[in-house]
C-alpha cells in the first residue's frame, strides 16, 4: 500500500482554533505493514471546522468539545474510520486500503497526485505489471489496445523501429501530434525516428526508457487533464512514474526474459509465369511475364565457367531455355520464395535493480540491457540502461531527492520501404525463378558472398546488377549505424513548515547526443558510385518548476486545495552533417575516400515561460470541481502575440455517494464526468521571417554556377531566400476541448464501464500555404485553417476469476473517430503535406 501512497503529496491543514474541555491523542497507521501515515486528516463529526492532520510520525492530537461522540479518520487511498470516543483520550487507529479508490491514485499534470474518482476528465493507467509483460522495446508499443482513444503506429516491424502516438487523433494539420512525455515531472524528448525518405526505421527516443524501472504510466487525453502543462502538451500527455526504494524493506530484483519474433504474413505471389515478357522467357527482364515456368528447363552447358561464351553466372543450375532446347538439360526450373530472406528474430531482455533505505534516506538503483535480433538479417538494437533514484528527510519538514538514468542505445538499420535499395522492394520484383541467396552455389547459406556478389565485388540480381538491389546485397553492404547517448535527470526539493502548506522545486534535464553512419556500397542502385552519410545531433531540454500548494478542509464535506506554479522550459539542439559521394575504393567507408562532398549545420533554440494555478473542491467525497489556468510566454511567437492563457474546468459527480447506493456492492461506484479546456500550439522555431539558404543558380541548359565562387577579387558565397516566407504576425494555434463520460463499476469492481465523448476545435492551424511564384516564394506560414475531431470512447474491464493465488482480467476497449479539415485560408483550395507524384497526401476543407 505504502508504494502507492508514496505518490500522494503530504497534504495540509490549516490550524484552527480549539476549545471544548477533551484532548484526543493517537497514532494513524497503516493495516498493510504497520507503517504510520503522514497527512491523514482526523475531522471530529457533527462539528465544522473541528480536526487536525496527523504529523510526520502518524501522530495527532486533537481537543474536541465534551458532547463529541465520533472521530472520523480519512486518507487518499484507504478505507474512510468513523471511531467513537466512548470516554476515551487516546486513540490508536490502523487504516484499511480502500479497494475502490486505491488502485486509481494516479499522478496528473505537474505532479499531483489525485485520486481518479476525483477526476472530471478520462485518464487511464498502465501499471508495472502490464508493462513488464508486455516485454515490448519501445515503451509505447505496450500501450498498444490499453488504453481507448491512443493509437500507436510502428514505422517498421525491424529491431529498434521508431513508434509513433497520438492521442485522440491529430490536432494539427502540419505540426507535431504526439503527446508530452513526462518521466518523474521533467519533460523529456521523444522525437528522433528518422524522416520520411530516409530509408530505414530507425529508433525513436521513447525507446530509451526502460519499462522494468516504471511503476506507473498515466496517459491524459483531453485538453482538461494537460491543460497546466500549457503549449508543450497540446496533443496530450504521457506521465511515468519511475520506482523508488522502500524505507520497510531491502528489495533486490532481477528478471531476464526472452522473446523470439517471426513474420505473420507475406504478399500472395504468382509462381506459374517466368521472368520475361508476352510469354517468353527472359534473362534481366524487369517484369514477370514471361513463358509458363512448366514449359522451361535448365541448360547444364552452361554451368562450366572455363567457358566464357557460353557460362551463365546468375544460375548454378544453368541457363533457363524453353523445354527441349538444352544442350545438356538440368532438370525442370525450380521457383523459389523470396520470403526465405526473413529470419526468426529474438529479443533478450536482463534487468537487476536493489532498493531500500531506512527513515531518512530511500534509494532505488537499477542496470537493464536489452538486445534484439530483427526478422531482417543483420537488423540489430542494443539498450544498456542505469539509473538511480533516492529521497532524502533532511528534518522533519526539509525534504531532498533525485532521479538518474544514462542510457547507450546502438542499432543497425537495414534499407526499407519504395526505394531501389529497399529489402522489400528487392523481394517484391524477384521473379519466382530467381534465388537472391545464391543458397544452390556449392550449396552456400546466407553470409557466403557468392549469394549476393560476384568476386569483381559487383552485385549478383535478377536483372545483371541494375533495377533493384539483392536484399541480401542491401543487408551485407548497404547499413545505417546509429549510436546514442542519453541523460535524463532532475532533482528536487520539498519543505513542508506546517500541515497546510507545502513549497516545492524541481530542476530537470533530458540530454542526448546522436551519431549515425549511413553507407550506399559501391554498385548500389541507389547510389552506384557509393556514398557515405554521417550526422551528428545534440539535444537538450531544462525544466524548472516551483510549486506552492495549499489545503484547507473547512469540514469533513468540504476540502479545498490550491496549487500555484511558475515553469521555465527551454529547448535547444544543434546538428552537423555531412554527405560524401563517389568512393576511389570500394569498402573503404571515409569522407577522404570521396570524390565529391557537402556540409550542413542547424542551431535552433527557444525558450518558454508559465505562470499556473489549480484549484479543487470536494464537497461530501461525492461532487469535485477542478478549475485550471495558465499563462504562457514563447520566444517563437511575435512580441504582439507572445502570451497566451489557457483555462480549464472538470467536474465530476459521484451518484453512488447518494443514500440507498452507498456502500452497494452490486453497484459499486457511479460517476458522471464534463469538462471544458483551452489548449494550443506555438509557431515553429523560425517562422516569424524569412531565411536564407546556399545558392546555386543555373539556367537549366548550362553547369551553373557553383559556390564558392572563386574570383581575382576574393572568395564569394551565395545566398538566397528560402522556400518559405515567414509571418511576423503568427497568432497561437488554438483547439478548445469539450468532453462529458461516465464511469460505472459493479460487483466489487469486478465489473466496470467508462464510456466518452470528446469534441476538439482547433483554429488559426499554423502551415505553409502555396503563394504565387511571382512572391520569390513557393508558400508562406500563416494562420490558415480549422478542424474538428470528435468521437466516442468504450473501455469495459471484467474479472471473471479472482482468487487468492490467480487472477484473470479481461479489458475491451473500443473508439471512434473523425477528423475534418473545416475550413482552410480564404482562395486555399488545398494544402499539400506529403507524397512524391501520387497519390499525395492534402489537407482539403471539408475532407478528413
């Protein structure tokens, strides 16, 4: 129990005055493992504003009027004690776990713990055990069918692929649409995947994070539950709790598990036709028309490689002639699946972690390392993780800690998707009577060069080296090498002067540096001359929160609690890449081996600044009001449109709490739900002018000029504007959030239903817009569009079976959703977005 009341700030109370003629003294602990509770509120019934707060040793004292009769006792998490005086001046108290509310203390926005029956908006939670089961790399994909309303997308099913979120579908035509992540209040990056025409899926920085260390994830949905973290979760959030030591106990864990990964299903394909055109056979034909595979033989003449004129090199079984034609047959043509190229892929995942401490000091340390071996030969990923968390109780009202983790992430990436290098595209035009391994030569098994290159070092395809690369050929010598380094940490402080108040201050970052290596060999369609790429990148975020948070419980039906806040977030990164092509050597991958080279740089960073309040009510534990604003400051929005407010509302009505239902356990727990929020999106870094890039001007008939331009008078650079043309008069993308639910739980819980639905408007989208080429620009940032989103949600739960020793748990989870470009700038008929010739992918108005 005390793992999860750990996450429960130490509440306060206001002091009040005392009168009447009896002190009540006591302790309050918990039932679970005897430990005392901090914080739990003592009220004394039938007089308002009568009660006291147990001290950081569960410890109270209490004076109570001579015609009292009844404490009542009170914590997040445990069963409510109503406990009669009966003549007594000491009470020693032992709380039970409430099992309606205890499972559903969760950390909202900013770090504050609430319980969810308290919730007038929809977050679900992913617990430890779900995670760890899941034994998942990338955090995200366990995500995958648990919660309604998220769907999850893996760019790749190779090792190591990037996955990609969102929640509640995308609130943005052209910016980002995946949520914030929050690792122990610090927001940490999660980008870096690769882009679109990179050719390879590679790994997103979500990855990172080790699911063995995560207690708990919350994912918050709608613009309410996010609303005080401002512009950075626009899309949602995603909050993890990290573990931490337990003062009671020594823990130490370990785990190693194993996972083995083999491809579902594969295109149908056609095994009657040879390679070849109108029903003949033929050799470096790109297509597979040619004669009926039955009606073709091989020709053994020529096999015999002393025998230039006739030696066929592409087949050890021989030429393929029409039947009857061989000088020397070979025996019917054999066809082959191409599919042969995947393996069987295996992930091992080891993990130790110690926990412990005393009353003073918590400690938490772990080492994970995970590998994967992909369905794609040579496919790899490695994560060697560390982290350490620990707490420390300077005084009883001075509180100290920390969260640490490194990790090193390295993986190969092998060619994808429509590209001439690309594995899949290889396979999908292998005629069925070609075999890329080559396995038929002196009976040879894949990593024996003959499958896949000739001893010249040129590539062995179905059409004589040119079309398409030999997957094999795309797997041994044409990789994407990606190494990472990351820090994320944070440290904090918390002092508590008295039960009613509590100061706190967080300080975090999220560092990592990128290096990859990208090579094309020589003999690549893509690239013939061969080609090296080499980028190096340096992201870091810093966050800073200080927070004051307030209670006052003017009764036992009535509870306030006020948080104010203040946050500092600044973003930055740099990049420095470098591209070389045409190699003197082959296999010798170094830019000084090149005949042709470019350079690149890119520096960015912006800054953001926030003031913050969150309000609740509780009235009877049966009717909760949350009211939220915050106010934000951008450097990347112009001086006129730098601030922005967003407020938000929730309520939340627990009819259960209302006579002949309380306390039912057939109808367990009922409540209805409505909230209204404001979030937005700010202007991309650089957007509110216009840029210049590196010229090179031609007149499409000539070579141009080329920079530098080297002349008597010196060394000249050339520039020109760039594509876009920026808007010093950008305003906030806005999307205003209405949601309404319910929340139904019946027999002990063991059966429950939650059901949304949710409407977001968003207004002024930011995009770039086509303008006439007359401008020097193709389009230009403006505030140019509105969408909708809206749709329903249904997450049911049963536990059919529930013993002592086994549980057995059934979650469905259903969503529906729509998406509509409403309305675009006036004289913008449609906005591109991507696509290379068709079929493009535009934002049209009316359109989803």
């Amino acid at each position: 129990m005390r793992k999860f009341t750990l996450l429960v700030a130490f509440f306060a109370f206001l002091s009040m005055q005392v009168f009447g003629q009896t002190t009540i003294t006591g302790t309050v602990k918990s039932a679970e493992d005897g430990s005392f509770i901090p914080g739990a509120t003592v009220l004394v019934k039938g007089f308002a504003g009568k009660g006291t707060i147990t001290d950081f040793s569960g410890k109270f004292s209490l004076s109570v009027p001579a015609e009292a009769t009844t404490l009542v006792f009170t914590f997040v998490g445990m069963k409510t004690q109503e406990i009669a005086i009966g003549g007594r001046t000491v009470l020693d108290v032992t709380m039970e776990t409430d099992a309606v509310q205890m499972g559903d203390v969760i950390v909202t926005a900013i770090g504050i713990s609430r319980s969810e029956k308290a919730l007038g908006y929809s977050v679900q939670s992913v617990n430890s055990d779900d995670l760890v089961r899941a034994n998942n790399a990338d955090l995200v994909n366990s995500i995958a069918g648990r919660a309604a309303g998220v769907s999850v997308n893996s760019s790749g099913g190779t090792a190591g692929a990037s996955t990609y979120i969102t929640i509640r579908g995308a609130a943005s035509i052209t910016g980002n649409n995946q949520p914030l992540f929050i690792v122990d209040g610090v927001p940490i990056i999660t980008g870096g995947g690769g882009g679109a025409v990179d050719g390879v899926a590679t790994s997103g920085r979500s990855i990172d994070i080790n699911p063995e260390d995560i207690i708990n994830m919350t994912v918050l949905k709608g613009g309410a539950a996010t609303a005080l973290y401002g512009i950075q979760a626009a899309n949602g959030a995603i909050v993890i709790t990290t573990r931490k030591g337990n003062a009671k106990r020594y823990d130490v864990r370990f785990s190693s598990s194993a996972t083995i990964e083999q491809i579902s299903k594969t295109p149908e394909m056609q095994y009657k036709f040879s390679q070849g055109m109108s029903g003949l056979w033929a050799s470096g034909n790109a297509a597979s028309f040619g004669a009926k595979i039955e009606d073709l033989e091989y020709d053994k003449s020529t096999t015999d490689p002393s025998n230039v004129a006739t030696y066929y090199k592409w087949d050890p079984n021989g030429k393929i002639v029409p039947k009857g034609t061989a000088v020397t047959s070979g025996g019917p043509v054999k066809t082959y699946d191409q599919f042969d190229f995947f393996q069987t892929g295996l992930t091992l995942n080891n993990n130790l972690s110690i926990g412990g401490g005393n009353e003073v000091t918590t400690y938490y340390f772990s080492v994970g390392n995970m590998t994967q071996e992909g369905i794609v030969p040579n496919n790899t990923f490695s994560r060697t993780s560390f982290r350490l968390n620990s707490e420390t109780k300077l005084s009883k009202t001075f509180t100290t800690g920390s969260s640490m983790t490194y990790v090193n992430s390295t993986g190969n990436f092998i060619q994808q998707g429509s590209n001439t290098s690309g594995v899949m595209l290889g396979l999908l035009r292998t005629p069925p009577t070609f075999d890329n391994s080559g396995r038929d030569y002196d009976k040879s098994v894949f990593g024996d060069e003959i499958a896949w290159h000739f001893a010249d070092g040129k590539q062995r395809t179905y059409r004589n080296g040119i079309g398409y690369d030999n997957p094999y050929w795309t797997a041994n010598e044409n990789y994407w090498h990606d190494d990472v380094n990351r820090f994320i940490g944070n440290a904090y402080a918390t002092y508590e002067p008295a039960t009613w108040i509590s100061v706190s201050y967080k300080l975090g970052t999220d560092w990592y540096n990128r290096r990859y290596q990208n090579v094309l060999a020589v003999g690549s369609n893509t690239n013939p001359t061969g080609s090296i790429g080499e980028y190096q990148y340096s992201g870091q975020i810093i966050n800073s929160d200080f927070l004051v948070s307030l209670k006052k419980d003017f009764s036992e039906n009535l509870k306030t609690r006020i948080t104010l806040g203040q946050n500092l977030y600044q973003s930055q990164g740099k990049s420095v890449s470098g591209n070389a092509a045409g190699l003197s050597l082959p296999e010798f991958y170094h830019v000084s081996n090149t005949t042709a080279q470019t350079t690149g740089s890119y520096e960015s960073k912006y800054r953001t600044a926030a003031v913050f309040f969150d309000a609740q009510i509780d009235f009877m534990n049966m009717l909760y009001l949350g009211i939220t604003g915050r106010n934000d400051w951008s450097t990347t929005m112009p001086v006129d449109n730098l601030s922005e407010f967003y407020p938000s509302a929730n309520l939340g009505f627990v009819f259960t709490e209302l006579g002949a239902l309380k306390g039912n356990t057939t109808f367990s727990f009922g409540k209805l739900r409505a909230s209204y929020a404001k979030t937005a999106n700010i202007a991309p870094i650089y957007s509110l002018s216009s840029s210049f890039a590196g010229a090179g001007p031609g007149d499409g008939w000539t070579g141009g000029l080329d920079f530098p331009f080297v002349t008597s008078k010196g060394t000249f650079n050339g520039y020109t504007w760039g594509d876009t043309q920026g808007n010093p008069n950008l305003k906030h993308e806005t999307v205003f959030s209405f949601e309404t639910g319910m929340e139904l739980k019946f027999f002990n819980n063991r059966v429950g239903l939650d059901v949304a639905y949710f409407q977001n408007k968003s207004k002024d989208l930011l995009m770039a817009v086509p303008v006439a080429a007359s401008s020097g620009y193709s389009s230009a940032m403006m505030n140019a569009g509105t969408m909708e989103s809206k749709g329903v949600e249904v997450m049911a739960y049963f536990t059919p079976i529930q013993t002592k020793d086994f549980t057995w748990d059934i979650n469905v989870n259903f969503t529906k959703l729509t998406n509509t470009v409403t309305a675009l700038a006036p004289g913008i008929d449609n906005v591109f977005l991507g696509g290379f010739t068709d079929p493009q992918i535009r934002a049209v108005a009316g359109m989803p």
